[in-house]
C-alpha cells in the first residue's frame, strides 16, 4: 500500500465512478456542487458500516459494496426520494491490498450504474485494524412531498413489501447454523443478506399515498416500533399476514421458534408503510399485515387464534 | 457502554444540535431534508478523522471536534460557500465512556453556535480498536459562482490568508519535540494545531475575486501544487513573503531547517488562493507570496537571492 498515495487511488479506481455527475469535478476539488430540480428538495441521509459489525470480517468487496450501497439507497426509497448520487469515505484497514480496493470500486461501479446514482466526492484514509466505511447519500422529492416515519394515522393499514425474515435467516445461513435446509434455500437466504434490493421504485409511487414509511433494516418489530414511537399510535400486526418466502417457511417448519428471528431480525431492506388507500399500487409487491390504532406507542403481533405473540428479542441495535 | 443504546444517546447527546435545522425532523427519521436558497447551489464535502492517524490518540474530545468541523469548515471556505449544516457520523472505540460522547456533543454545539451550522443527520456506530468520525458539510454559493482549484490563470497573484507553518510546528510542540521554545510560543504553536479557524468569512468574500482557491490542509507546497495540476499552470512563491507568525519567526532562527517543515507541514487551514485584483479585500489578512506562471504544472519556491529552494518534505499525506 505504501507506494501507492491517496491522489493515485482517487484518480485510478473512484474518479471514474464520477463520471455521470458533472458537480463531482472528477473528484479533483476538495468539494462537490450540487442541486435539486426545480421545485425539489434534496434527501440526505448516512449510513456507517464497520467490518466484523455491520457485516461478516471475512466479506468480500463484493457483499460490503451491497450492504453499503444498498443500505443507504433503502434509506431514500423509504423517504419516497428519486437517487442522485452520493459522497462516500472509505478508512481502510492498514492491511488493506490493493487488489481489494479495486475490488471494491469495481462493485461499485455496477450499483451506481444500475440505479444512476453517481459518486460526487469523498475522502480516503487509513485506519488501523478495522475498515470503516462512510456513505451519504442524495436524493430528491417534490418539496414538501418526502415521506417520514411520523405520519402514520389512526385507521391507516400497515403494509410491508417483498417478503420478511430471509434477512436474519440468511445471517444464520452466512454463519453455517442451519446446515439441514436445501443448498438452494441457503443460497437463497444468503443472498437477501447479503444483497439488498432497495425498494426505490416502490417507494417513489408511495408519494401521495403513503402516510408513514421505513425501511426494515433493524427488523420488523423494531422498525415498526420507530414509526409507532414518533407517530404516536399503535401498531397491531397479524403474524399469519406477514408474506415469508418459501424458503423461510421451509426454516420455520422445521424450527418454529424461527418466528421470533423472523420478527425482529434485521437487514430485509424492504418497506414497511401505512396508508389508507393502495389502489394504485395494485401491482406492487406489498402485503397488508395490520392496522394502526389509537392507544399507548408500540407494536403488538397477534397469531391466527388472536393471541398476543410473545417476541423474544427485539431487533438488532447497531450500537448494542 | 453497553446499557446504552444508538437511540438513547442520539435522543440524549446529538438532538439538541440539530434544534437549528428543521430538515433535520429531530434526529427522528433515517433522512434530513434540505434546500439551498433560491439562486443558489448546494457545496458538499466529506472529511474522516481517525484517532491516531489525523489526530494524536490521546487528544481531548475537544480538540477532536476541533479537527473535524474546522477542516471541514475550511473546505467549504475554499468553495466560498456559506456554510448550512452537516451529517456526522460517529463510529467510537469499544472503550469508549459516556463522558467522552458527552464532552464530545458539548464541544460541537459550541461550533454549531459559532458557525450558525447545525447537525441535520447521520449516524451512530461501535468499531473496535479505533474511533473514525466522518462528516459531510453543506453550504451553498450563487449557482455556478463557487471557487474551484481549476481556474488560476496566467498572470494571477498568488495569496495566502494568515500565517504559514505554525499548524507543523505545533503537531511537533504537541509532540513535544520543541522543549527549548517560550511557553507561550508553545502554546500559541499548539493551539494552531489543534483548533483551527476556518476561513469563512474571507472565502465568501472572495467569490468573484479569486480564479482558483485551496485550503493549507496538507501543507503549502503540497496544496499548491493541487491547484497548478489542475490548473495547468506553474506558481512561483517566494520564500521571504511568506507570512510567519512570531513564535513561528523564533522557532525558525535557532533551527533554520525548519524552513522545510513550514513549507510542507499541513494543518495551518489558511486560505490559498489566486487573483488578479484584491482591492475589495484590503482590509483582510492576506499577503500576496508569488505570481502564476507558463509551463510545466507545479510550484517552485525562491529564497532572497532568487535561487530554488529545496524542500525535501512534500507534505501531509492522509494515505502514506
């Protein structure tokens, strides 16, 4: 790493990623410029991941790019924002080769070409033993018109996308702890964990229709306990509503205790919304799976006899 | 640590700096909204800050702030960009204690005071070894009017904001490598160091003025040398107009060697810039040190006699 300097690296492998944002200015100033279309508002958001906490120490470039990447873009399709592009600090660990930083860029590239969302700027450092990596992101919405957690109202249905769980249970297949489920489950569930799928054309034609929305990435009882909490209502849900994929049905048959994994695991990326009217979404991938209601903040899950269902953990917290 | 969690200590500690900024919805969702004024355009930059590598490790909370918002302060300065807010994200040691968080969001709020630059957002991580700050700053210009390294032109003066040389020398008094300078001078030298004074007022006022800005991040040499190559223009500086503090002036007469190390050393966060006309800033502190020349992109610095002066640092490197 020595011989190679933090302009060289700039100019080889993240300049290119510049390419489709003229505000970048090849990456060469120590700033990007950057605006809104008339009669929008920019979408900012942050997102941090650390090796060996926000994903697997022995990840490839590859799967850190897509946690990254994807995890951020989330974050805007829940606000209902249009990507523009983004400014990112990679702090490498010292034994960072090189052959990886290209990796890196290289996955990179793909997202951004993928969602056109474009490198504006950044800064590269070295750290000790851990890499660090830093993106915020941009986005855009009409003014006025991006969507938040606070909105939901009394009477609205809650609706999520996709399908629940496949995250934390490919955290598990990640780890080699369900070793009995089929090789095509596991690569499967694998994959959700590791490659998020932002919901950023769903969360676009939520503008309007939606009142609240989040994105699943801590999991579903706590991510829907965020929109209870600042909305100020209650969340019940019906567990036998909530849409699973086969695979992690296949998981549950065999281990019904799952189902607490299930509801709190994290790292689905997809949307949770409440709304009163989804016609016009008739199409989309979304199931309704509760109500909200008046009553103390929170999130209650209820099973097909209309039982309270008892949750044992609560959700991934990155700073637990 | 451990019986406080991400949300407790964003509600507690990072909240109240974003009272200023109503994008920011209280640190409440996952995304800040944000609008620069009409007529004009968003700057964005990044800047990471590891423990150890950009700062000494044992620094006080205080001055860890200090780096972080003042170099980025700096870069929005050098745009000429009215500074509006910022992202930050935290990633803290393991070992981290709540009193250091504490003291950490207290010195920022007075930053945030003293700017008018509140956080809009960000986020919150454990590490391991090493702390990592990251932060991405806002401010705006006119459209199409903020200033790049790119644009010196022939025939430009070069000036520089301040004095030169005492962020090196203090990193070396913090180090404790000047024991036989006053203790005044030491603390002048290490104060320099440690808390810079971004130059905002003076890079708003030089929109218009100046063809192409830097700030002194990296050192003199080194950061002029980023606006001749992209520029594509030579600067010339001479030696003996380059402003020197007192304590600076000291240091250099019992140790003349030093010339190089006020030259290449970085941290002085001063303002370089280019220019054909200063006369609306008279009344500012800044010196003109050169001319910009024809030929072969890069810097050259001439002592009293008009000879080259050898510089065998080539200043602050954040990857080496």
């Amino acid at each position: 790493m020595s011989t190679n300097d933090e302009f060289d690296l700039i100019h080889r492998f993240f300049a290119p990623l510049a390419a489709g944002a003229p505000g970048a200015r090849d990456l060469r100033d120590d700033a990007a410029t950057l605006s809104p279309s008339d009669g929008c508002e920019l979408i900012v958001t942050m997102d941090t991941v650390v090796a060996g906490v926000h994903y697997l120490a022995n990840e490839t470039s590859e799967n850190i790019v897509a946690k990254l990447m994807g995890s951020n873009l989330s974050d805007l399709a829940a606000m209902g924002a249009k990507p523009l592009g983004f400014t990112l600090s990679c702090g490498w660990a010292a034994d960072t080769e090189m052959p990886e930083i290209e990796a890196f860029a290289s996955s990179m590239s793909d997202w951004i070409n993928d969602y056109a969302f474009p490198l504006l700027g950044g800064d590269t450092v070295k750290t000790t033993d851990t890499s660090v990596f830093t993106l915020t992101a941009f986005g855009e919405t009409p003014h006025g018109r991006s969507i938040s957690r606070s909105g939901a109202q009394v009477g609205d249905d809650v609706y999520v996308s996709g399908t629940i769980g496949d995250g934390a249970l490919g955290l598990l297949v990640a780890q080699g702890d369900l070793p009995e489920l089929s090789p095509a489950y596991q690569a499967f569930l694998a994959n959700r964990y590791r490659i998020p799928q932002p919901r950023i054309s769903l969360g676009q034609s939520l503008v309007g229709i939606a009142n609240a929305c989040i994105d699943l990435s801590d999991g579903l009882i706590q991510d829907a306990g965020h929109v209870a909490d600042t909305s100020g209502v209650r969340l019940e849900l019906e567990w036998d509503k909530v849409p699973l994929s086969d695979a992690t049905k296949a998981v549950l048959e065999s281990n019904p205790d799952m189902m607490s994994s299930i509801l709190s695991g994290g790292d689905d990326y997809e949307l949770l919304f409440t709304a009163r009217e989804v016609a016009n979404l008739s199409n989309s991938d979304v199931t309704k799976i509760g109500t909200v209601v008046q009553g103390t903040p929170g999130v209650e899950v209820f099973d097909t006899q209309g039982d309270l269902v008892e949750v044992t953990e609560t959700g991934y917290n990155h700073f637990s």
